[in-house]
C-alpha cells in the first residue's frame, strides 16, 4: 500500500466516525424536542387524564403483579329521593329544636298571664326571629285566644300563626330549568366562606341526578386549589362533570366555561360554585358581577341562591344584605339548621331580603338537603 492510499483510508474513516457522531447528535436533539412538547397552558384540569408513568422495562422473572393495574372505574352513587329524604330531615329538625316545645308547654299552661306571654316573646327572640315577626305572632295569638275563647286549640293557633309568618305564599319553585330553546337552566351559589356553598352545590347536584336530570359543575372558586378539588370528590360521586381551572384563574373564565360545557352538551342544569372569601364590599360586587355577567353573554342565570348559616344569627343577616346587593337574590338556603335553636332566622331573613327560603341544610350527609316549606317546617318545629 502506497502513502496516498493510505492517507485515503484514513480520511475516509475519520469522516464516517465524525459522521456518525453528527447523526447520534441530531437523533437525541430530536428525541429531546418531543419530551418537551409545549404544554397547554389554561386548559381544563379534571378533563386531563394522567400522563402514564413510563415504567422501567421488567426483569425477567418479575412477578406479574408488578404490571400497573387499571384504575378501578368509580362507582356512581344513588341519591336518595326527595321524598324519603323530607321524611329523615323532618325527624332530625323536630328532635333538635327546643322551640316548639317550650311555646307549647307555656301555651299549654293554665293561665296565660302576661308572664307567659313574656316568655313566649323571649323564646321566639331567642330562636332569632326577629323583633317585629315576634310581636306579630304575639298579638295575633293573644287576640286569637281572647276573641275565639275556648273555641279554638292554642296549639293549633300558634301553628296557623306561625305559618302565616313564614309566609306560605311565597314561590319556591327551584329555577333549574333553562328557556325553551334548549339551553340549561343556571344556578349561582353566592355566600360568605364556610357557610356551606360547595357542599350545598354538591347536594344539589345529586337532588337533580336522583330527579333525571343531566347536570354540570363549575368550581368558580379559584381561590384555593382544595375549593375545587372538594367540588370534584361531590361531582364524581354521582357522575356529574365538574369543570374547573387552575389555582387563581379569573373564576368567571371558569363560571363561563361552565356554561359553554353544559350548553355544548346539553344538559339540564349548569351549577356553579363561587368563593365566599372577599375582602371588602366592592371586590364582592365586582367579582360577583362579572360572574353573572360573563355566563350571561351564552344565557340566562336562572337562580341565584345565597347561601347562609343559620347558626351565624344577626350576622348572617347582615351579609345577606350586602349580598343581596352586590347581585340579585333570588332564593335562599340555610343550612347547618340541623342541632340549631336558631330556626327563626328562616322569617327574619325572608323579610330582610324579600326573598324565599328555597332549601335548608340539615347534616353534613350527602343527602341532607330538602326542600323548604312552611307547613312542613312549622311542623317539624312543633314536633
Ligand atoms: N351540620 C351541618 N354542616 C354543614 C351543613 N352544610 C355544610 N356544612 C358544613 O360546613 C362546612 C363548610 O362547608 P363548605 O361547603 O365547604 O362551605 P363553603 O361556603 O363552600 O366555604 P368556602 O368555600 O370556604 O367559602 C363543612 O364542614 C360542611 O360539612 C349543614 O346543613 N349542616
Ligand atoms: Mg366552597
């Protein structure tokens, strides 16, 4: 072999171990792009599934329970039905209110004088009525008894009495049902934190499975990652779609999402939970207004539901008021009246806000939410 050929042999191979080294540089250039694929900022967190876990090739020999097992499909609950629902939460507000006991026992006292009427108006005080609903039902009473004599049953008087201040005649129909034109009704939770919002979303939501209804979840409170990871756990339980959005999102981009999924997919019913936690007066109004006014762009609010606790008193009446400024009230539900001797807090913040109690809360159960009526109330109160 001659000097020039060898120097030919050489070339040649340093060319095609440089080469090579190029093409193994290219190739993990490119696998390293697709790792790092942009990712779809903003977008819909529960609809996501799980990236897969890439697992390390198994040894041989391995057992076979180290393959990754399916995750077990989640079993969808049955809500139990308004009516053995009213009959349960009948039964635990007659146990937990001394009120209808003690006006009876006084009522049943041989002489009404006018240290029992005194006692009657404390109780009816106590049990946050209100002043003037109090007096009413006094003077009613007392000009009942006196007129009508032996006639009439004191018990069955205070019953119509107490009736008429709750105010049978007011509509409670739940508006969960959209126009006609197919779109669905929307209902907006509103109410300061932790008086039960997301919980009273969830229950809700199942009241309207267990009635055949198709229903969304929109986890408009933004505020707190857990808010929304505690609308899923109700959402999932009955099947129902919960749409939220990352820690922080404008939650009326959420409450507006919503809207669009269950109008996309046709459901019944879009309900959409918000945050209580406001710090001033007009941060309130403005969030809360632009909620309403962002889903509004697709269609109607049908309800809006403001949320109290029953067991917060004079409090609770004042945040209903600024409430019910910042948007339209129109339906209330109070909860937590379950072990509460605060029952009259029912009249109190109807007449407050002109607007109906529409649903109580009575326990922390999945099912412990029943629709509001006077007679059944009154009732349940008087045991
Ligand atoms: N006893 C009882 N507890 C209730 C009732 N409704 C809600 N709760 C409890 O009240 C607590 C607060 O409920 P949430 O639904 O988280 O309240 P929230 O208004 O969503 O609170 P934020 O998201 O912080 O604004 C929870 O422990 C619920 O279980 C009820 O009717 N009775
Ligand atoms: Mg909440």
């Amino acid at each position: 072999m001659d000097m020039v050929t060898l120097i030919v042999i050489i070339a040649v191979a340093a060319v095609a171990i440089i080469g090579g080294g190029i093409a193994g540089l290219v190739t993990t250039t490119r696998r390293r792009k697709g790792r790092s694929l942009p990712t779809e900022a903003g977008t819909d967190v529960i609809t996501r599934p799980e990236e897969p876990t890439v697992e390390e090739p198994s040894v041989e020999g391995a057992e076979p329970e180290t393959v990754p097992a399916e995750p077990a499909a989640p079993v969808i609950e049955k809500p139990e039905s308004t009516a053995s629902r009213l009959v349960r939460l009948r039964q635990r507000l007659a146990g937990s209110n001394a009120l209808g006991r003690g006006l009876l026992n006084l009522l049943s006292t041989d002489k009404l004088d006018e240290d029992t009427w005194e006692s009657i108006e404390d109780l009816l005080l106590t049990a946050d009525i209100g002043v003037a609903p109090t007096q009413e039902l006094v003077d009613g009473l007392r000009t009942r008894l006196r007129v009508e004599g032996g006639k009439v049953d004191p018990k069955a008087a205070l019953r119509e009495e107490l009736i008429k201040l709750v105010d049978p005649d007011m509509d409670r129909r739940l508006q969960v049902s959209g126009a006609d034109d197919g779109a669905p009704g929307v209902v907006l939770m509103v109410g300061v934190n932790g008086t039960g919002k997301t919980t009273t979303t969830g229950k809700l939501a199942r009241i309207l499975v267990s009635e055949d209804r198709k229903v969304v979840l929109g986890a408009a409170d933004t505020f707190r990652a857990a808010a929304a990871e505690q609308l899923t756990t109700w959402g999932e339980r009955v099947g129902v779609e919960v749409i939220r959005g990352p820690e922080g999102t404008d939650p009326a981009s959420v409450a507006f999402d919503s809207v669009k999924e269950g109008l996309d997919t046709g459901v019944d019913t879009v309900i959409v939970d918000t945050a209580g936690r406001l710090q001033n007066k007009a941060g309130l109004m403005d969030e809360l207004g632009k909620v309403k006014r962002v889903i509004e762009k697709q269609t109607p609010v049908t309800e809006v539901l403001l949320v109290l606790d029953a067991t917060t008193g004079q409090n609770g009446l004042i945040q209903a008021r600024v409430f019910s400024e910042a948007v339209a009230v129109s339906g209330i539900v109070l909860t937590k009246l379950d072990g509460s001797a605060k029952g009259g807090i029912v009249v109190a913040v109807q007449r407050e806000l002109g607007v109906p109690v529409k649903l109580v809360g009575l326990g922390e159960g999945p099912d412990d939410l029943a629709p509001f009526t006077p007679e059944a109330f009154v009732d349940a109160l008087l045991g």
